[in-house]
C-alpha cells in the first residue's frame, strides 16, 4: 500500500489512467482503489465521491494542456505557427498513446462529454468552462492572425469555436479508426477555415 501522503495521487493517477483507457461509468471505486494500491477506505478520505473524483481528474488534465497550450500559443512565433504546433503536438500526443497501448485514447475532454455531459450538470458545466478557455485562447491568435492579414474571418469567436470543434472531430475520427492518418488534414482544413491567405496574398 503506498504511504497515506500519497494515496490520494496514487487514486488520482489510477482514474485518469483507467478513464482513459474504459470511461467512467463502468468504473467502481473498488477497481480504482485496487489500480492504485490502496484500500477502500481511503477513497472518501479524499474524495467525497466518484464524481469529486472526476472532477480532479479533469482539472489535473485541464492544468497540464493548459500549460501546454499557452506555452505553444502566448509564443513569439508568428500567429498561424503557433497554431500549427498546437495540431502538432495533439497528434504527437495521440500517436505516443497508441505506440504506448496500441490504441488511440482520443481526448479525454471529448470523451467525457459524450459520455457524462447529460448525467452530471458539475462535469457538464466543468467542461463547458475548459472548452470555453480553449477558444479563448485560439481567438486570441485569430485576432492576431487577422489584424496581419494573414486570415479572413468575420466574426473571430465563431471561428475560434470551429477551430476548436475540428480539433476534436478529428481526434474522435482517429479513435474511432484507430488511426492516426485521420489528423493529417486537420492543418489545412483550418486554413480554409479561416480564409488564410497565401503569403503572396498578403
């Protein structure tokens, strides 16, 4: 049993793994305790519920692609190369997941949205919220994009949310297949997206 310290990391990293790998509905408190080595009873020392569970689980998560993505788009690479490494780094990430399993995982965002968004209105509106920080940060390289040109969006928050929404079908396309090759227009369909210009056009 890991030292009570860290049981509560030990039970965290168990979900997200078993989330990932299953869903949540089918998981029991039982079987995630027993992946993270540690007895029942501490589950509700730390967590109140499977729910409050999840709920970590999806701010951890949240926390680490933040990170990531403000790394990559708050960059002083030009706009549409910022935007770029994002898809990059999705398809890098989705491609070491299935080296590492031998299968694609999708996004977990994604995922639980099909799954939970309808039974829980606390992971509903927890979603919400890091779908809406998401576009937001792609706006912010759309409104840079347009102001040199480079773009010709009308309304930027709809096309931040386009961007966004693309970027999640095709990571649920490469999980349903399996298939990493369903990311590869993922680049230029966000360029006719966005009406990009060519660099002689601008």
């Amino acid at each position: 049993m890991g030292r009570t310290s860290d049981a509560g990391e030990r039970i965290l990293a168990a979900a997200r793994s078993l989330i990932e790998l299953r869903g949540y509905s089918a998981l029991g408190v039982a079987e995630i305790c027993k992946a993270a080595g540690v007895p029942k009873g501490s589950f509700y020392y730390f967590y109140a519920s499977k729910e409050a569970l999840v709920l970590a689980v999806i701010d951890e998560h949240w926390a680490s692609q933040e990170r990531s993505w403000r790394r990559i788009l708050d960059g002083e690479a030009e706009p549409l190369q910022r935007l770029r490494r994002v898809f990059e780094e999705t398809t890098a990430t989705q491609s070491a997941g299935q080296q590492s399993c031998g299968t694609i995982s999708g996004c977990l965002f994604g995922n639980l949205t099909l799954e939970m968004s309808n039974q829980t209105e606390a992971i509903r509106g927890r979603l919400q919220e890091i779908f809406d920080a998401q576009i937001d940060l792609v706006e912010a390289v759309i409104v840079e994009a347009l102001a040199r040109g480079e773009v010709t969006v009308g309304d930027t928050r709809e096309a931040a949310r386009s961007v966004v929404a693309q970027l999640e079908g095709h990571v649920l396309f490469a999980k349903l297949y399996n298939d990493t090759e369903r990311l590869g227009p993922l680049w230029a369909n966000c360029l006719a997206l966005l009406g990009a210009r060519t660099p002689a056009e601008v």
